[in-house]
C-alpha cells in the first residue's frame, strides 16, 4: 500500500508544479534560479524524452496503459518481499502518471525544469521520478548480479 501512496504522492506533486508554471509563466518564459546554471523555462513537449516521437500522442497513451499495468500487476506481486524494487517501480508509475495525465488532457507534457549549464533537455518532477526509479532498478540488478553468480 505504501508504494502507491508514494506513487499518488509523485502524481501530486507533479502536477502541481505543473500548473503552478501553466498558471503563473508564459510560455517560453525563463526564470533564472541560478543564472547560466538552473532556470524554470516554460516549455511544453509532444514527444518523449529529449523530444522524440513528437506528435505521436496515442502511442505514448498506449504505452502507457501497458506500463502502468505491468507496474501495478509487480507490485502486488512482489509487494514487500523487494523493497528497493517496489519503491522503484512506484517512482515510475508516479512518473508515468504524471506524463499520462498531461497527455491525455492536452496533449503536451509541462516541462519547466531547465539545466542551462550543460544544455540538458527541460524536464519536469514526473522524469526524475522516472530516472530514479529506473537507476533503482538498475542498481538493484546490479547488486543482484554480485550476489548470484553467472550460470547458477
């Protein structure tokens, strides 16, 4: 039950912060939080991450039906038995959601998260749920590949 309280907790906060930037920026718009390093820019995408598949919104739709069903399926599989795998798997369903819920309704992922430093693609709370759920994830093979030899 916890990891869909951390799920629904994702959700929430993304979408808050979303329409905290709809209602209050411009598009385009570009606050400096750290000039040169970190802004909040107003952007929307129609594609997937780094701008992929733009305009392919019911493929992104479908995908993430299936996803969000594969997640809740694991989870009440493995429940607590994995912990680090739950908690990932519900920062990636809260992610997921999150996207979702912008798709669905217009279209467009919010996006406002914008590392100028380096030129990093603008993002928003719902990708770093994503990106952190899935480095869990690849940290939990990894560690379990140290623990399970190869072949046995």
């Amino acid at each position: 039950m916890i990891y869909y309280v951390i799920a629904l907790a994702l959700v929430a906060l993304d979408q808050w912060t979303k329409y905290l930037v709809v209602k209050h920026m411009e598009l385009a718009e570009s606050i400096p939080l750290i000039p040169g390093v970190f802004h909040l820019t107003s952007h929307r995408n129609m594609g997937a991450a780094f701008g992929i598949l733009q305009n392919q919104r019911w493929l992104f739709v479908l995908i993430t039906v299936a996803v969000v069903v594969g997640i809740v399926i694991s989870l009440m599989r493995i429940g607590k038995t994995q912990p680090r795998v739950s908690l990932a798997l519900s920062l990636v369903l809260g992610g997921a959601v999150g996207n979702f819920i912008d798709r669905l309704l217009t279209g467009k992922v919010v996006d406002f998260l914008d590392f100028t430093l380096i030129n990093f693609p603008i993002f928003n709370v719902a990708d770093v749920a994503i990106t952190v759920g899935v480095a869990l994830l690849l940290l939990d093979i990894a560690l379990e590949g140290k623990r399970k030899p190869i072949g046995r």
